[in-house]
C-alpha cells in the first residue's frame, strides 16, 4: 500500500496549498475591499431586455440595458461604469464600456450590448460603477445567462445507453445474490459492518468535504463530486478484489448489502447534505426525479431475483457475465463520455484530477486502515479497501443527467468521469507490486542450493557399513 500512501501524502500537500493560497487571496480582497460599498442604496436602476438569457456555446446574444435615475452626485469625478459577467469564462460582455457623456443630460442610458458564450454554465450580468478612489457600487439589478450545448442526437443516445447498462447490470445483481452466503456473512458481520460505514458515512462525507475545498465557488462541481461520493460500490470492485487476492464472497456480499442500501442512503443524503449544495448554487433539488430513479432500479433488480428463482441456468448465465458486464460499463462511460463529449478535457484542471484520483484513494487506505485495527485478515481488508474506494460512477452519471437540467447536467458529468479514470491506477500499480514481489520470491528460491533429500540420506546411511 506505499503506492496508495504516497499518494495520500502528496495530495495532503497540495490540499494545504490550495487552502493557503485561498485564505491568501480572500484576505487580500478582503482588504482590498474593505469600506467600499457593493450593492449598498442606490437610486439607479438597471433594466434588461430579455429579462433572463438562455444561449449556445460559442455563439453571441444582444440584449438591451437602460439605466435609470443617475444623479450629479453619482457622475462626480467621471466614474467609469460597466456591464460586467461575474464569471467570465462562461459568458463576456462585448464592449461593456458605458458612455457618461449619454447619462449627463437627464441621468438616463440606453443601449445595446453584445453577449458571447464561452462555455457551460450560468453567470449574472451587472453595472459597475467605479469611481475615481477604487470604491465600487453594483447594480442591485442582474440578468441571469445559461450557456448550454445544442442539443444533439449523440447525446440523446449516450444517456440511452447509459441507462440501459445500469439496468442490465442491477439484473445481473439480482440474479446473482446468494442469499445462503450473505446468511453465513451475517453470523459474523462485522467486514459489512465497516464497509457499510465506510461506504455510506466515510465517502460521503469526504466528497462534501473535498468538494467544498476544491471547489469553494463551483456548486456544479461540487454536486459531482458529492453524487459519486453518495454512490454504492461499482460491480468493478469484485472484479478487483479477485485480482489482488481479496475475499470474493465477502466483496459479494458488501456488494449486495450496497446496493440495497443504496435505495435509501442516496435520498437521504442528496435531501439533507446535498441540500446545502443545491442551496448555495441557487439550484432545484429534483425531488421527483430522485424518487423515480431509486424506484427505477428496483425494478431490474426485481427482475434478476425472478430470474434466479424461476430459470436458475439463466441466472447462472448472468452471474458469468456480471464481470464483464461491469467492466463493460466503466470502459463506456469513460470512452464514449470523452468522444461525444470533448468539451469535458476542457473543464479538466488539477483540482477536477486531484477530486478524480483522491476520493477513491483515500476511500481504499481507509477501507485498509479501518479493516487492520479490527484485526480482520488481509484478505478481508483487501475487499474492504477495493469496495470502500470504487464507486459506481455509472450510477452517478445517470443520475446527474437524468434529474438535473442543463448546463448542470454536463458540467457536473465531468467529475465522475475523473474519477472513473483515477480509480483503477493504484490497484494496478499494487497488482504490479505484488507480480513483481512474487517473482523475486521465485528467483530466490531458485538460487537457494537445495540439501539433500530424506531418501537420499537414507539411503546413504544404509550403505554405510
């Protein structure tokens, strides 16, 4: 697990970096700004037309602004006034520059103004003014911009597919519950115990905390992260655990007992933490569609169950493709996220890869920790590890498309998708370890000289006269 460790080390140390740059930075505009007023009274007024503005991508948007009310007492010392974006990378104004000369005669502005979207997302346009002595007054009025994509045909069917697997893999889950091993498992539950705790108390709260750090004003984000983070353990952890030598009926089992819990555990958290999230971002909790996706899921689920009690050789069947299934879901939501949706290298930047690789990281040397101070074997904390770490990023996706409306939609997609490429490196870089430690032990067996054998001392000593 060094490789993991290190990991966590560094990431520690970027973290405290990005926090001491962010204090940094808001104490020098904290005392930039101090004692000049922002949205304080005013008499003037701004209004929009239209009054809020939806638009594509890379195209641009005219609107009309009047100013209203201005007084000599506001136009002392020629200030400098503005249209301006809060974000500017999603959406700039065109020659925001206000001319005083056209306010002076009866304290009234009108014009028009061309607006450019950058990229995904939403923003508020507002007046600036800006006097002579570096104080600042903003409009009490702003007008509301959601960049979005044009809706394409290939999107269309990317959330189609999505679906579809997830549905054929919760199938393949039901019909490959053993209800006589999870009966063994509960004699003794303390593996599930803690990877029940870990999945649902841990990850959930590390995502809010490491959305919140990483992010501070991304709210998009910060829900992408959270909505993985809520996510039952991926079919790939089994797979996973197999590989590095893990207790496959225990990783089962956990797996199962995650998934059923998911029904509940995902609500409860996306209506109670995830609530903050929505409430700074200003955005709707999808309430319904929320409701509707859990329900979705136990439909499928239903049917594997069926499946293993009235035709047994098709659940067989199924539960031989439930591997492959699984892998089969995590290579095409990465691949076919990144080919129909190019746009999502864009938004990449180091705190999106460290969210990506450090939730599941930290998930696994948790998992390990944890699993070692209750002295279970390391088989046990091997699955533990593997199931704590890996979500289902499939799960996530689907639901970040199907209850959000867009922009939102699409930006928050680009965490899960980060961490579903995150996820498999350490695991690889430890099965290495182990290849190559297993190796060595078999070159150094090799090279030990052998004593003789228990026959050929007999035989020795009966020749001896």
């Amino acid at each position: 697990m060094s490789c993991p460790l290190l990991s966590f080390v560094v990431f520690l140390a970027v973290v405290v970096f990005q926090f001491a740059s962010y204090c940094k930075a808001t104490l020098i505009d904290s005392s930039a700004t101090f004692g000049q007023p922002r949205d304080g009274s005013i008499d003037w007024t701004a209004k929009y037309d239209p009054a809020t503005l939806q638009m594509h991508m890379n195209t641009v948007s005219n609107i009309s602004l009047r100013l209203d009310g201005f007084t000599a007492e506001d136009l002392q010392d020629n200030p400098d006034i503005q249209l301006k974006s809060e974000r500017t990378h999603i959406a700039t104004v065109l020659q925001g520059i206000i001319p005083i000369v056209e306010i002076r005669d009866n304290g009234i502005f009108e014009g028009e103004f061309d607006i450019s979207g950058s990229f995904l997302g939403s923003t508020n346009l507002y007046v600036e003014l800006r006097r002579k002595d570096n104080q600042t007054v903003l409009s009490n009025e702003k007008l509301p911009i959601t960049v979005i994509r044009e809706e394409r045909v290939i999107d269309t069917v990317f959330t189609i597919s999505v679906a579809t697997l997830v549905s054929i893999l919760y199938i393949n889950f039901g019909a490959a519950m053993d209800i006589p091993t999870l009966k063994i498992i509960a004699r003794r539950p303390i593996g599930p115990i803690i990877g029940f705790l870990a999945q649902f108390l841990f990850m959930p709260l590390l995502s809010y905390g490491l959305g919140h750090v990483l992010f501070p004003n991304d709210y998009e984000l910060q829900l992408g992260l959270f909505f993985t983070g809520v996510s039952p353990a991926g079919g790939a952890s089994n797979i996973w655990t197999v590989v590095l030598g893990g207790n496959l009926n225990l990783s089962l089992a956990m797996t199962t007992i995650s998934t059923f819990a998911a029904f509940g555990m995902m609500p409860l958290w996306i209506f109670t933490l995830g609530k903050t999230i929505f409430d700074k971002g200003e955005l709707n909790v999808p309430y319904a569609n929320i409701a509707s996706f859990a329900v979705g899921l136990v439909v499928p689920l239903g049917i594997g169950l069926l499946i293993q009690r009235y035709s047994p050789r098709t659940a067989r069947i199924l539960v031989r493709i439930l591997k492959p299934m699984s892998a089969l879901l995590i290579l095409f939501i990465v691949i076919f996220a990144i080919i129909t949706n190019l746009y999502l290298f864009e938004l990449f930047s180091w705190q999106i890869i460290v969210a990506g690789l450090g939730l599941p990281w930290i998930g696994y040397i948790f998992g390990y920790i944890v699993s070692k101070v209750f002295r279970l074997p390391t088989t046990d904390a091997l699955a533990i590890s593997v199931e704590t770490g890996i979500q289902n990023t499939g799960i996530a996706i689907f639901l970040l498309r199907f209850s959000l409306p867009q922009p939102e939609a699409d930006l928050t997609t680009v965490v899960p998708v980060s961490n579903a490429i995150m996820t498999p490196f350490p695991l690889m870089a430890l099965y290495l370890a182990m290849k190559i430690r297993e190796r060595c032990s078999v070159r150094k067996d090799a090279l030990i000289p052998k004593g003789p054998s228990s026959d050929a001392i007999r035989d020795a000593n009966d020749e001896t006269p």
